[in-house]
C-alpha cells in the first residue's frame, strides 16, 4: 500500500482556509487540474455519502464520495469511487489545525492506496505532485488573493 503525505502552514487563521476547503464541491474554484464538478442527486457537499463527479481539465471524469466531515474538527475523508488512473482501494484524509503562533493553519493531507505492481512510485508521485501539491499551491495563492 502506497502512502502520500503533504502539509504546510498557510499565513490565514484555520477558519479562513476551512471556509474554503470545507466545500467537498468546491475544488474547481481553486484547483488547476479540476475543469468542473457537480454533486449527483443534488445532496449537500457536507452531506456524508455525497458523490461529486467532475472532469479534469484534460477530459477524464472522476467520483469521488465523502466519508467523514466534521466542521468542529475541521477535517474530512473521501475514497475515490471511479477514475482512468490505476489508484485502487484510495482513501484520503483533510484535517485543519489552527498555528497560535501567527494565528495561521496547518494543514495535512494524506492518502492511502494500492497500485498495480511496478506502478507506485509513479502514482505516488503524481498524487503527491500534480494533486496534493497542486491544489496547496493554489490555495495559498486564492488565500493570498482574497487578503489583498
């Protein structure tokens, strides 16, 4: 089983970032590679069981379903239900932590997840970078923009 881990401490207070990363639909506001999403059956995107599916800005469709949320702890989980990459048995974690000193946020993101043999490095890496990555960099930057 392959294991990514990403963290980093955003300059805004956890509430600030939690606004934004609480909407489980709301990821192609903000990240690059997410061209557009819909939440099926027209649940709530803080309803657990929720299904969002949505294309990635090269075509490919994905659904994923939200497993946890938690306002008070500022997290969420979710698995990866259909996707054209080989990302078998994924399941990611989201938590939020307030940093006093600066009143800023921490914020780890993780996934687990198995690969067909030979593949996982590969994948880890493209998780690890073009996704986790991705979206923390364009976070910071809308977090940035919307301060000024």
């Amino acid at each position: 089983m392959v294991r990514v881990v990403k963290s980093t401490i955003l300059d805004v207070p956890v509430e600030t970032a939690w606004d934004v990363l609480r909407d489980f639909n709301g990821h192609d506001q903000w990240h690059p590679v997410v061209a557009d999403s819909a939440i099926e059956r027209g649940y709530d995107s803080d309803r657990v069981g929720c299904v969002r599916r949505f294309h990635l800005v090269d075509g490919s469709e994905l659904r994923e379903k939200l497993l946890t949320f938690s306002d008070a702890e500022m997290a969420f989980s979710y698995c990866l239900l259909d996707t054209p990459v080989p990302l078998l048995n994924y399941v990611a974690h989201v938590r939020l932590s307030p940093v006093t000193d600066g009143d800023r946020t921490f914020w780890h993101w993780e996934s687990r997840f198995d690969t067909p043999p030979g593949r996982e490095d590969e994948l880890a890496q493209m998780v690890g970078e073009n996704i986790y990555q991705g979206g923390i960099d364009a976070i910071r930057a809308l977090l940035e923009e919307q301060a000024q």
